[in-house]
C-alpha cells in the first residue's frame, strides 16, 4: 500500500493524469511445483493506481490479495521394534492457509491503439498458520499414538520480475484494461512451518489474467 501512496504524491506533485481503480484476475498454474497438493485460490484482486507519464508511458502500482494454501503428506521411519526389529512410521500430513499480498511496480508503454506492453518488478510477502495431524507407531503391531499441532509462520518476502500485454478500452471517464502479466521469481517458496520433512517447493514461474478499472486519467 505504500508504494500506492507514494505514487499518488508523485502525481500531484507533477501534476501528471492519474487513474485510480481496480484489479481483478486470476492465476492460471498451481503454486505448488512438487512435494504437495495446492489448495491456493485462484483469484488476485485488490487496488491500483497508475501515473500517466511523457512520452506514451505510464507506472502503475498495484496491491494485489490472494489466499494460499498447500497440504502435504510425508512417511518416515523412526526407530525399530525392539522386539520384531521393524521400522516405526510416522505419518503426519500439513495444512497451511495464509494470506498474500503481491505489490507489482511496472512500467507500461502504449504502442499502436489500443496495445500496451509492461515491464516491472513484484514484492510478495505471504502470512498465516498452518496445522499437522497424523500418527506415530509404537509397536509393529499397528499400535499408535496421535500427533497433532499448530503455530504462526511467516516467509520472507519474495521478489519477482513481471513481464505482459494488454489492451485498453476507454467510455467517457472509464477505462478497462485486459492484461496477461508473467512472473518470474527469484526463489522459490519453501515450507511455511520451515519443516524440512515436507519438502513443499512452490514454483517460480507464475502466469495471470488480469482486468483493470479505473477512472479518470485520459
């Protein structure tokens, strides 16, 4: 949201054109590249505000919110049986939810009407809680005992490069805007509980259908 702000400074200060609105879209691949199942949802929504700039360009900023989520199921040997000398399993499944808010900066240069192309950068910080249930074996004879747990977890931001296209369309003061943007990360997302036994990766690639709204400008 900060970025937001400064950005509407900038316009006054300059006294530039200024759109302010929406943008809605949703993400085409799975966050999840292996070791899990993603339970993301699929839109992205949130405010924008663009500053119209010399020479055919513009910037825009965006803060866009978006639910992640992933589960993940692992088996692992303990110890033996003393008696039967048999492996011990553990068996522990992981659920997170957390929030997202992606922050894009990007560049945006109008070529022949109504083309544009764009060009940026994608600050992500994603927040929440995730859960494990499961069970552990204490004898080979199918004895087991429960295990269950919860806490708070955290990524540290991720960052992105954005690259896209789209057209704009304009009706008296209003003006919509279909986009396709593609992300490319720096790295990729691990485990929100750190839990090395998972081994969730999340994939660096990312690819977004977008409709922006906004108003005024020109």
């Amino acid at each position: 949201m900060r970025l937001l702000w400064l950005l509407l400074l900038a316009a006054a200060a300059f006294a530039q054109p200024v759109t302010i609105g929406v943008r809605a879209g949703a993400r085409l691949n799975s966050e999840i590249e292996s070791g899990g199942n993603s339970e993301s949802k699929a839109y992205l929504a949130g405010p924008m505000v663009e500053l119209r700039l010399p020479h055919r360009f513009a910037l825009e900023a965006d803060a866009l919110y978006s639910r992640f989520g992933y589960s993940s199921t692992a088996r692992f040997s303990v110890v033996r049986d003393p008696f039967t000398h048999q492996p011990l399993n553990n068996v522990v499944t992981e659920r997170a939810r957390a929030n997202s808010w992606e922050f894009p900066l990007v560049l945006k240069y109008r070529l022949a009407a109504p083309f544009y192309v764009l060009a940026g950068y994608a600050p992500r910080h994603i927040g929440g809680t995730y859960e494990v249930s499961g069970y552990a074996e204490t004898s080979s004879a199918g004895q087991a005992v429960p295990i269950s747990g919860s806490g708070t977890a955290s990524y540290s931001t991720n960052h992105a490069f954005v690259l896209g296209a789209g057209v704009a369309w304009r009706a008296g003061p209003v003006r919509v805007e279909p986009e396709v943007r593609y992300l490319r990360s720096k790295n990729a997302l691990g485990t929100l509980s750190g839990d090395a036994a998972f081994h969730v990766l999340g994939s660096r690639n990312e690819v977004q259908i977008l409709v922006g709204i906004g108003w005024g400008g020109r």
